[in-house]
C-alpha cells in the first residue's frame, strides 16, 4: 500500500518535508483560475468516487484507481492553493482514498471547503420523476 502524505508532511521518496502550519484559511486561486478548478474537481469527483464520509472536519473519501493519476494532478494543485488543508492519498488493492483536513477552526465551514469533491445532488421534478426520466 503506497501513502503518500501532502502539506503538513508530504512525501518525497524517502524524505518527507516540513511544510507551514500556519496558512491562512484561503485559497490563492485567482478568480480566473477558480471555475476552471472547481469543474475539474467536479468532473472527476462525478466519475470516480464511490464513497464518501465527513467527519466534522475530515472528509474521506473513495475513488475507483483508475482515477489515481488524476487525484495526483488535483493534490498537487489543491496543496499549492490552499496551504491550509492536509491531503492524504493512499492506494487500496481496489481503490485510491483520498482524506482532506481542515483546521480546527474551520468548524462547520469545512463543509463548505468540501464541497467540489462531494456528489453533487440533482434535484427530482416538480412531477416526482427522477431527472431525465420524462420531459
């Protein structure tokens, strides 16, 4: 099982690098580069998770392996970002789980710091038809 640990600790090989503790609860995202991120999140969060879990601050959450590439490209981005969160990829025999970490501080706004790499719900018809199920 390979662990591969972002921010806080992060590996590089053997060595594992110290990185600030202290970033600000904020993404350094311009507005230009933000809606371009948060689709891609988006995208491969519709097509690869299968489970998910969040835990007051923690989110875990469960991607099938072919998306291992992938959530590399989006750690590494998320990490220069958002200094603030801690990434933790880990491949399974059949999947690649991915945990996120906010601060303590974030309390109930971690929810809100989640949100592209949770399901997006789709809401049912006024007719009670599931969407796409009748025009």
């Amino acid at each position: 099982m390979l662990d591969v640990r972002f921010n806080l600790l992060w590996a590089v090989g053997a060595t594992a690098m110290q990185v600030a503790a202290d970033a600000p609860i904020a993404c350094t995202l311009s507005s230009a580069e933000l809606p371009g991120r948060l689709a891609w999140i988006r995208q491969v969060t519709a097509q690869s998770l299968t489970a998910h879990r969040l835990e007051e601050t923690t989110l875990h959450l469960t991607y099938a392996r072919e998306a291992r590439i992938e959530l590399e490209r989006i750690v590494d981005g998320e990490r220069r970002c958002c200094g603030f969160l801690r990434f933790y990829l880990r491949d399974t025999p059949v999947s690649v789980e991915l945990t996120i970490e906010a601060p303590a501080e974030a309390g109930a706004d971690a929810r809100w710091l989640f949100d592209q790499f949770l399901p997006q719900l789709v809401a049912a018809k006024a007719c009670g038809c599931s969407p796409g199920a009748c025009g």
